[in-house]
C-alpha cells in the first residue's frame, strides 16, 4: 500500500526519505535492468512510441485480413513440419482452410485475397515423407 505524506512534511524530503529508506532495505539491488542503457534514450522523439510498443508487447497486427492470412499460413505450415502426430497435422490445416475460407468470404479492406484453400492430402503427404523413418 502507497504511504501517505505527512502533513508537515515537504513532497521532496518525504520523497527522499523513502528513497533512502528503501536503498537501505535493498530494494534497489538486483534490478533486472540495472547497467544496461534504458532503451530508445538516444533516439528522436515519437509521439506514437506507445503505440509501437503496445503493438510489439501484445503482438498485435497492423496488416489487413488479406495480408494477414498470408503470413499466418507460412506460420502454420512451419509450425506443421514439427508436429508429431497426423491427426494434429490435419486439425491445424482443417482450422487453417476454414480461416482462409472466412477471409476470402468477409475481407473487403486492403488487397484482395489470392489465397486458395490448401490442399491437405498433399500437405499431409510431404509433413509424412520429411518423417524421419
């Protein structure tokens, strides 16, 4: 809980104090930046810099639904060669058509869609021929 200011106390000696008081206690030690340079210090000033870092920390996206699918399939199809199982590999491809299909149905922002559905049976049998044996 925050400590209040006593009233007969000045904002900067109550501040200090606490300062101190937790330097003593050890509160400063260990500090997960400590020696390192506070990051974007030496750049020009951004008015929108929280907005980047909001779109960078919750990985959040920018790009049109269009653009968007595009990316997430290569994504996936990676993510698909490191799968163990066949029946994993055909849900994640089975969830991947249905999200390309609802794309190709609703975007109407940005570039039009050139994405087809993915061929599963084809994709099923190269994820089985890259198996180690």
């Amino acid at each position: 809980m925050t400590k209040r200011k006593p009233r007969h106390e000045s904002w900067e000696s109550w501040t200090e104090r606490q300062i101190r008081e937790a330097q003593s206690e050890g509160q400063f030690e260990r500090l997960s930046g400590a020696g390192k340079p506070i990051p974007g210090l030496g750049g020009a000033y951004d008015p929108l810099w929280w907005v980047k870092k909001l779109v960078e920390r919750e990985k959040l996206s920018v790009l049109p639904p269009s653009l968007s699918i595009k990316s997430k399939v290569e994504e996936e199809l990676a993510a698909i060669g490191r799968l163990e199982h066949e029946g994993e590999v055909r849900l994640r491809l089975a969830a991947l058509n249905e999200e390309i299909a609802r794309v190709n149905r609703t975007a109407i922002s940005g570039p039009a869609t050139t994405l087809g559905l993915l061929d599963v049976e084809a994709i099923v049998e190269e994820w089985r021929a890259a198996r180690p044996r």
